[in-house]
C-alpha cells in the first residue's frame, strides 16, 4: 500500500522542482525558471499526495488529467516528469533543443502532455471540456486539474470557462491560480489582491480557497477542500512570489522569461540538488478507451432534384452517425436551430453540449473531449468560428482531431447582412496545420462528407450553407477527402470552371448557357478545398489552359488561392481567373447577394467568354 | 430652453419604437422584432430624456456614444432614428433591401452608427474604447451607451472589458442589459436572473441597478443614477419580456429572428401607430475632431549593415510618430516589452494603453477610439491576434482605421516553439476586406512603413521580426504601400525569388551562392504583401518564366498565394514553386529552424536549381 509523502519530504520536492526548472533553463539558455518557481509548492503538493496518475499508461480515462495553462512554466512540468522518473535528468538537459520533446512550451510530444499550452488563457476551457467528459460521458470519477497564472484571468475566455463549469456543476474541476503578481512587462492588475480573484469566481459560481502558496500544509488542505467540495468547482487562489527561494530574482521585475543571472549560486541557495523520486497515486479504476461500437451509418438519402439545405443535411446525417458511433459528441454556440445540430441533440440529448454564445469554451471543450478519445463536432455560423482562431490553431499544436462547422457561409445567406457571413473561413481553416476543408455544394455530399469527416485526422472543417440548394447527387455517390467532382466535361472544352457550394450550381448554370453559345466548358466541383484534388485540376489545364474559379468569399485564401496552389509544383500553370466578394456586401436577397457579388452564372458566362477570347 | 418629455409621453414613445419595429420587420419579411420589443422601453428613455446627441453634426466628439451590442434589434434602433426625424417613414419600410441603408444589422452606412454590431459580445469592448478616449484623449463630457443582450454577456470578450471599464474607472460608461431571458434557441443560462448578472458585475467592481425594464420611471431613475455614479461604471440589468405588448409573441419560445404572425393585430394591440417626435439634448460642448498637429516625423534612423530587429524599428518608429503627431495612440496586450511598443509608452504614456492579456478587449479599444478619429497601433505578438480575428472582421465591416502590429513572426522565434510563432497571420489578415498587410525586413524599412500605415485607410497590418536582421536598405529609402523592391536583377535572370521578412535575407544569400553557380536569379522583397506589386512580379515573370516564393508562414494564404493571386487576371502565368513551413515546428534555435522548415539560403539555392533544370 503506497503511503502519501509527508509534507516535510513535500517541501523538498518544491525545492527540487525549484532547482531543476533552473538546471533546464540554464542548460537551454531560455525559458521561464522564475514563473517555474512561483508554483513549485503548488505543484509538488499535488504531484505528491493528490494526482492519481498512472505515467504507464497516459490514455486510462480513469487517469487525472492535469493541464499546464500557464505553459511558459514548461521547466516546472519537466521537473515534475523527472520527479515521477517519466524524464531523465539528461533530457531535462536538453530542454528547448532541436529534436528534442521538452519544448519551450508543452506539447504532445511528450505521452503526458495532451494537450499544447502557451497561449494564455486555454488551459481552464480545456479542463472544462476534459471534467465535462469525465463526468457526463466517461461517468469516471477522474479529476481534472488546471495550473493557471494570474496575469491571464484578463482573457474573456477563462470567464466563458468559468460560467460553463459552474452551471455544469463540475466538482471534479479545480483551477490552481498561481498569483505571483508579476506579469511579463511589470505587475499584473490586480497584484497579490486574491480577494479580487475569489470575488470574481464566487459571483460567477465557483468554490474558493485563498492560501499562501508556498505553505505545504495549506496547499494540501485546500486540494483536500477541494476534491470534498460538491456541485461546483473550485479554484485555489495561492499567493506565491515569482522566483520564490532565490533573492536574486524573488518577486523582482524585469526577470520574466530569462534564466537566472547565477544558475550555481541560485542552486546553493535552494539548498542544492535533491534526487527525491514520486510515484503518483493511482487511479481508481483501469479502463480502457470507450467500446467502439461502430454500427453501419445509416445516413439520410435525399432525392435529386429536390432543394434541401446542406445545414439541414448535416444535422441529419450527425445524428445518424452518432446512432451508429457511440462516440460521436456534438457541441453548439446557442445556434442549433440554425446550424441544425439540433437534430442530433433531439437523437441523442445525453451527448450533446449546449455551450451558449461561447465560442472559445464550445472549441476548447470539445478539444478537451477529444483527448479522452471522443470524436466532437462543434458548430456555429461559420463566421462566428472566427471568434475561437486562436483556440483551432492551437488545437492544431495540440494535434487535436475534432470536427468544426459553419453555417450561413457566404453572401448567399441573403438579408442578414456581413455581421453574419462567413467570407473568410475558407482562408482561416486552410491556414491550420494539417487541416481539412470541406465545402459541399448538395445534401447527399454533405451527409457523406460529415461521415468521412470523423473519420479524418486533425482539424476538419465543414461549411455549410443557410438556404436550400438542388440535390444534384444520388445518394451512394462516394465524396473521399481530397477528391472533386468534373460534372460537365467533354475533349472540346475550351475553359474549366471550378467551383464550390452554392456556386457549383451557378457554374452549371453558366456551362448550359455557354454550352448553347458553342463553349463548352468543363464544372469541377471542388468540395474538397484542402488537401485539394492536384491531378483533376492538372487535367483540366492540359485539356482547357484556363480556368475559372468562382467562390462565395473574399478573393484571398479560398478557392482561388486553393486552385493556385495546386499548380506550385513547377510545371506549366493555366490561365487563371478568379470571381470572389470584392466588395463589402449589405442586406440583399440571396440571388441578389450572388449578382452583387459577381459570382453567380452571368458573371462566370462573362469572365468565360472574355477568357476565351 | 428644451424640456424632456414627460414619462407618460415616453412610455407612448416606447410603444411606438415597438410598433414600428414590427412594421419595418413585416415589410422585410424578416428581422428581429420581439428582440427590438423588449428592449423599446429602455430606448425610449434613454433617447427622449438621457441621451446627449446632435443628429446633424454626429462627429462632434461631445455627443454621447450609443453601441447596440444586440446589433439584432436593428428594427428597434432604426424606429428611434426614425423617432427622431433622422430616417424617414418610407426608408424604415425599406429595411434590410438591396441597396439601402438599413441592414440586417446595423453599420456604418448610417452617418449615426459608428461601431457595426451583429457579432455578440463586441458592443461593450467598443464602448470600453470610446468612453477611455472620451475621458482620457478627448477630455469631453461625453457618456458611452451600450445596449447588451442577456445571451451575449457569455462571451468572454464581454467579462474582458467589463474588468478593464472598472480598472479605468469608466464612470462614462453605462451598459443596459435587456434580460429578456431567451436567447435564440431557449432560454438562457440565467433566464431571469438579474441577480446573476449584478453579482458578477459588481465583483468586477460595476455599480449595478436592476429595475423592471418596462417601468419607464424605474429606467429613468436608473440611468439618473448611472449618471451621478462616479469611480465606476453602472449596469442597468433590465428584466423584460421578448416581444412584450403582442400576447402572440410575449415571452415565447420558437419566435427568434422572425416577423410577427400578424403585424396588422399586432399594431392594434399595441395601440396603433403614434407620430411622436424626438428632439435629443444636445451635447455640452461642440468640438471639432482634434487639431491636426502634424509636424514632421523624425524617423529614426539605422546605419547600413548593422543588425536591428524590425520590432525595435517599429517601437522607435512608432514613438517618434507619436511625437510628430498628436492623434496617434498605443495599445498594448501586456507585452511590451516583446513588442517594443514601450518605446511609445515611455514617450507618450498619457497615451498609452494597457490592456493586459485581453486581445479581444485590445483591438475593440483601438476600434472604439478610431471612432473619434485617434489612430491607434495595437500590438501583441502575431501568433496571439488571432485571438481577436472576430473583431478583426467585424472592424472591417465598421470601416475603421486601425493599426495591428504582430511581432514574433514565424518559426524565426527559435526555441518558444510553436504556441509562440505567428504562422497563419498572413492569411488572416490578408482575408480581411481592404486590408493592408506589410512585412519588413529591415530597420529602415520598418521605420517608413510605420508612418505610411498611419496614413492608409481600412485594417493595416504589420508583421515584425523578434531576432536582429542586418539593415540593407538607406535610412531615406521610400517603400509605398503597394510596391517591392528589386534587390538583385540582370537580364540574363532565369529565375525570381520573391521573399519577406527573414526570408529577403536567406534569398540574397541564395542569390549570391546560385550567381557563383551561373544562375542569374532575381530578389524581390515583396514587404507589401496586400496590396501586392503585381507589375513588378509580371515583369519579373516575362524575364525569367519562373519564380519561387519563400516565407516564413504555413503553405496557405501568404506570400505564395499573394503572388499566385496576382496572376490571376487572365494572363499567361509563370511556373511557380512554393517554399514555406510544412511540417509542426518544435524549439530548436532560429537559424535551425529555418534550416529545418525548409525556407533557408539552402533550401532556395536547391528549389532554384530544379526549377531552372
């Protein structure tokens, strides 16, 4: 029977996690040692007598999990992984080196870092996605710990968090709130006034504890409060000094960021090195990843020629697959009657999260999800994903696998006017790293799509469209990733169209009148934007030398761009011509919208004549 | 002498703006009247007896500012404008068609509507930026007026400037919160719950007022009470009924977003249409915008071959322009000293804001303060401006002239690792409408796109470099937004290597290395990535046939596709090959990490040498 450290032997893992975290930052010759030692207390503290973690065997959902938000303090996470034995002293030694997994800030590189931190202000959305799965979808009575620095309760999105997790009553969720009252550039605004901090998060729901940080049995009572403390969560609000332990950089200004001036002297001071070992207590349960209960998806067919949103069919064929997956989750913005997610929260109400108008929390919990396995689709207007670009790109760090996606994509919304469009998805989601862009132009691709989709890695983004569009698909057509769809084509084409969504069936509409003019042109329907199909489009320039784009977006980095891109290999490129929104669109009907926009079939007759000419 | 209406008169008015909001909703055939219903009370009020505005002159810095955050309730907004003989009955009925000015939801089209709202959670930050320029810029008596919905106060971005109102002690500010207790889908998290609201305001350190918000007396009092409170902002948090006066659709489920079933009914429930007209106060004081100062910038200056990172050019840069002119202000997200806007700080601290690690609430400062035509630079680092791009987008839809300055721009950082690099904003900006983005790379350069971007009209972006580059530009060079520079050039060129940033200086060196090889290859420092010189890069295309593109930035949405974009006219296109980061970075040192990400001297010299083969 594992016995817990005492607290004496505790306050010298401080200490050693103190000198290591200097030790790394002075090998690497960078680094965050003096945000390192403000928290080492903290960290020693629940690393010792309160983490139930099995290093072995990092993917037990049963296993705490235990999230760096301030992740400048890499060093201190490194010095608990030596700590546990997980790291060896000599790669502690090579923090911050090329090749290396201890990275200037923490990432999946290493097996028990799941999710990246650095950007400040991510790792209590996170934890409320990961407490959220813990206790309504993994029913495990795991808890989720989340060290946060005082200078980033200034992001709005640790208030989102905050108001999510206490209306979700999450009692496995603590903040550990490390108020070392210097921020980067000077003091932070609210100083050691912990009271300001515990004001706030009691208003907003939470438990609070208000402790002097460096004070063991103080810490170790408040995680005992903690863990006791039911139907909310509750946040250890600790008074810590930054650079605690060296009175060279203690509580000093102008130090953040930097090694310490004297690695030796600052390692005597702290009273040397210590090779103290912790084995963390176990989880109370050994699990392995949900059952993968994968039944044949039985998604919705549509009939051609009917007109049907590809909104509608999404939240249609969501709730299929999730009839058919038992891990299929779905999150929501307050929208679900207009993405129509609410399909699946009617089919499947017990895996379905209404995050209210809370973008960064509705990404960030779904992020937390995935990494105990669940595959999440979250969706709200496309435009409105905008609001989270900073949490999908560093879902992308995180090499996160989740499903985003935006209703009311482009002019073709109509009246609501540009508050509402999504004009610049396209060119955010292909900018994430290992990303997938997905645009479908009719019901049936769209049910496809959101099919293969979850079965997709990394970044997957969806964009859907707000009115009805003809179903010009039958319902077993298969869409794979990566793939487009020539829809006219014969030898004598003289242009190729390439288009998207709503402009599939403009480009149609174009290639009839042309066709009836004696051009014949070719239609790609290129719903596969990212990674996009090279060898359709190769044929096409060597059967036709142009091609048009036309896309409901601004002109930079959708399909134009896409297209572009697919030529950068050195070899001959086409004659390109792209229609895009080019100017600032207002309220208008959705046909309007298109002719205002110069994208729908008379401006693609008019830029292929000239074209040809 | 003007006298206020009296209540009785008010509350005539109220039904009024409601019976009116139902009339422009039902000529529209769609819009939000029961969202404009509930809040027609608190409007009354506020424009009949509290307001302090001039309808004909609405750039007089003295007038009260007025943000409808629930930009939705357009109908609502637009019936006060017509209240106040602003907009004429005919233009109302013409609500949300092609080529008018009101939209959906409201924007600048309208001389009276400074701030576009449609996107939840903006309107509060904005007024955040408004009331800190009216008190701390302007020096004006001018009172800041932000209508909030009861949903939007989820956003984080709404906790953001309600702790950054209280730290600056915004007595100018009032935020009416309409808690008209359903969103679009349901009910809300708090539903009635005004408590819930005061609570978490007043622990942000908000005087707080809760009245019924259809009891005209109890608002009158309130916003009475807003007025005389000093040292802090006050919310009015209002309880109110959706749709209230038309039993069909008070307080019911399923009716967000939609006309009345029967606006005729309805009109007569609500009393009938009502004539009444609204003369505002007048503001206390007339102003014209501020005297424009302009003298002479003394740019500094930086010698020829020394080493100077673009973000010191850009801190000495920007405070020698404060210095020449009195209209420019900085903001800042807590870094600095990273971003050397301390450098202004320092020069100008009066004006100078602090914004801690609140993106969101940074660029709707800079936003709010445009509005009374200050020229703000907002800096953080790249990488961490995504966290804003909602707001990034909706201030191109407000038309306004800001300044974004991100540093720490790509993989050059070095060891931070990834979480730290700005790798997508390129993309990000350039897919914003009438953006301008600029890449310097060099001190001089820097130092003249600082004073040029002031100047420019719409979203200027610039992106800085954290590591020193050599200077190799004169201190008197000229760099207009729009063009490049041709750093190395012959006629026998065979290929064009067009670079930014970091990467010009890997590309002269590749250029250098390739000419003692025999390949003549020309440089193009492409600092103006939008607009882009595609006359230089057509010229460059019809000489060599071939160009490579090289940056600092992930495959998609920057430099290649910028350049791509400019052969998109229909023209003959040259070969085109692509070099950019492909692969996660990790830390490793700056020189490595080019090296490793493939966009070094080498990587050119290799890509130059296939192309020409």
């Amino acid at each position: 029977m594992r016995e817990d450290m005492d607290l004496e032997r505790v306050r010298e893992l401080g200490q050693q996690l103190r000198v290591d975290a200097v030790r790394a930052a002075d090998a690497a010759g960078s680094g965050h040692p003096t945000s390192s030692m403000s928290a080492a207390d903290l960290m020693a503290v629940l690393l010792a007598r309160h983490l139930r973690y099995d290093f072995d065997a990092p993917s037990n959902p049963c296993n705490d999990q235990f999230i760096f938000s301030k992740g400048h303090a890499s060093p201190l996470l490194y010095a608990m992984f030596a700590a546990a034995d997980a790291v060896p002293d000599e790669e502690l030694l090579r923090f911050r080196r090329l090749g290396g997994r201890l990275e200037g800030h923490p990432t999946p590189r290493l097996p028990w870092v799941r999710l990246a931190t650095g950007s400040l202000g991510q790792g209590l959305p996170y934890g409320v996605g990961a407490a959220l799965a813990a206790k309504r979808l993994d029913h495990v009575p795991s808890r989720v710990w989340v060290l946060c620095g005082d200078s980033e309760m200034a992001e709005g999105s640790v208030w989102e968090a905050a108001e999510h997790a206490s209306h979700e009553k999450l009692d496995n969720l603590t903040a550990v709130i490390d108020v070392n009252r210097l921020g980067q550039r000077g003091p932070t605004r609210h100083e050691w006034d912990t009271g300001a901090y515990a004001r706030r998060l009691r208003a907003f729901g939470w438990h609070t504890v208000e402790i002097d940080g460096h004070d063991v049995a103080a810490i170790d009572a408040a995680y005992v409060e903690a863990a006791r403390t039911t139907g909310r969560p509750t946040a250890v609000i600790a008074r810590t000094l930054k650079g605690k332990g060296v009175s060279a950089v203690e509580d000093r200004e102008g130090l953040h960021g930097k090694p310490l001036p004297d690695a030796e002297d600052a390692i005597v001071e702290l009273g040397g090195r210590r090779h103290i070992r912790v084995e963390p207590r176990h989880p109370e349960c050994v699990r392995s990843a949900r059952p993968l209960d994968h039944a044949p998806v039985e998604l919705p067919r549509f009939d051609v020629g009917d007109e049907v949103a590809t909104r509608d069919a999404y939240g249609q064929a969501l709730s299929a697959l999730g009839t058919a997956r038992g891990d299929v989750v779905a999150l929501d913005g307050e929208v679900s009657d207009s993405t129509r997610s609410e399909f699946f929260a009617k089919a499947h109400p017990e895996r379905f999260f209404e995050c209210y108008i809370a973008e960064q929390q509705m990404v960030a919990a779904a992020v937390g999800m995935q990494t105990r396995g669940w595959v999440p689709f979250a969706s709200t207007f496309a435009a409105f994903l905008t609001r989270a670009y900073d949490f999908v790109r560093m879902a992308a760090v995180s090499r996160a696998n989740i499903n985003l996606v935006g209703s009311h994509a482009g002019v073709a919304i109509g009246q609501d006017g540009p508050s509402q469009m999504g004009l610049e998805d396209l060119a955010a989601f292909r900018a994430v790293h290992r990303s997938t862009v997905l645009y479908p132009c009719d019901a049936n691709q769209t049910a496809r799509l959101v099919a293969a989709m979850a079965d997709a890695a990394g970044i997957r983004y969806l964009r859907t469209t707000r009115g009805a569009t003809p179903v010009i698909y039958p319902p077993d057509e298969e869409f794979p990733i990566g793939g487009s769809k020539v829809l006219r084509s014969s030898a004598d084409d003289r242009v190729a169209i390439v288009a998207a969504g709503v402009t599939v069936h403009e480009a149609l509409a174009a290639a009839d009148r042309l066709a009836a003019d004696g051009i014949a042109a070719r239609v790609i329907d290129l719903y596969s934007v990212k990674p996009v199909d090279a060898v359709t489009l190769r044929a096409a320039a060597e059967r036709t030398g142009r091609l048009i784009t036309v896309e409901d977006h601004w002109p930079e980095g959708g399909i134009g761009d896409a297209v572009a891109a697919a030529f950068a290999d050195g070899g001959p490129v086409p004659r390109l011509v792209r229609l895009a929104v080019r100017t600032m669109p207002a309220s208008a009907a959705p046909a309007e919208q298109l002719r205002v926009a110069g994208i729908d079939a008379d401006a693609i007759v008019a830029a292929a004549r000239d074209l040809v000419a």
